[in-house]
C-alpha cells in the first residue's frame, strides 16, 4: 500500500507554506540593480568582473545590507544573490568546482539577515534564486543530463545554506 501524501504534514515542515495560507508574501526586488548602485570596484569582484555570485565570499556584508533594506521596506521574503550559480556559468568565471559552496553561502548570508528580522508574529523568508543559465538546451548549448546535474548542485548548495524555498527565475 503506498502512503497517503498528507499536505498538513508539509505545512510543520515548511513554515513558509503555513504562512502561505494565512496571507501573502511579499517578495523583494531585484538584486543586481542594487548591486550595482554600492559602487562596487575589480578588487569586490576578487578579479571576476560581472560575477555577481562571489560577492557573498568578498563583500557579504554588501549583500546582507542590500537584504536588510528589502526586509526594512516590508518585504516578506527576500532572493539569494545566486542567479548565477550554476556550475555551468560560474565556469565562465573558472569558478564551476564552487557552485554548491557559493549557493550555500548565498543562502546564509540571507538566512542571517531573515532570522534578525523575523518576530513570531511576522516570520522573514529565504527564496533560493535560481536564474535560467547562460545556456540553452533547445539550441544545443547544453544537453538535457549536464543541466539537470547543474540544477541539482545548485539547489542542494542553497538548501544547505537554509532556504525556506526556491524560486526558479526567467
């Protein structure tokens, strides 16, 4: 007999789901802007121009901030700055090998700034962001397994880090 899939049980599971059905959440606005309104310089980027992702390694507290201003504004969630992190983009970077790592760390710079902001009243929310990649399958760039592995590395670095969801992005 296969087990009945109860809903209430995911409800305890994930709390963002509970909150869900009691009201809406507001979701942040976009991180790069804000990246790129901090006047950020090369040496921020540690020599990677564009790489918005080694930013939770160089400059978190710029991240965390740019987070904190969203909660601060009313924001019930807020999106890691990962858009990028899929092994296959950060290769552009030759920084493939540190996709999970900098997918986690994404997430606790965020997850840090949520729970500060969070009261029992009013819980704050993460949102793994996960972007579309600079590839595309329909034109050959990439084939169907190779992405499917890059999405997984992805979403397990931003679910250890502690998202409370994932928010796949266009």
């Amino acid at each position: 007999m296969t087990p009945r899939f109860d809903p209430r049980e995911r409800l305890e599971q994930f709390p963002i789901l509970r909150v869900l059905r009691e009201r809406v959440l507001v979701f942040d606005g976009a991180m790069g802007t804000q990246i790129q309104s901090a006047n950020l310089t090369l040496d921020d980027f540690a020599g990677q121009e564009g790489c918005n992702e080694i930013l939770v390694e160089t400059r978190p507290e710029v991240i965390a901030a740019i987070h904190e201003r969203y909660f601060a504004a009313g924001a019930d969630v807020v999106e890691t700055n990962s858009f990028g992190g899929q092994p296959y983009v950060l290769g552009e970077y030759d920084m493939a090998h540190r996709s999970f790592e900098l997918n986690s760390m994404a997430a606790q710079v965020a997850r840090k700034v949520a729970d500060r902001f969070s009261t029992p009243q009013r819980p704050r929310f993460v949102a793994g962001s996960m972007g579309p990649g600079t590839k595309l399958v329909t034109l050959g760039h990439i084939g169907t397994d190779e992405l499917f592995d890059a999405y997984k590395v992805y979403a397990k670095g931003l679910i250890a880090g502690g998202v409370d969801c994932l928010n796949i992005e266009t």
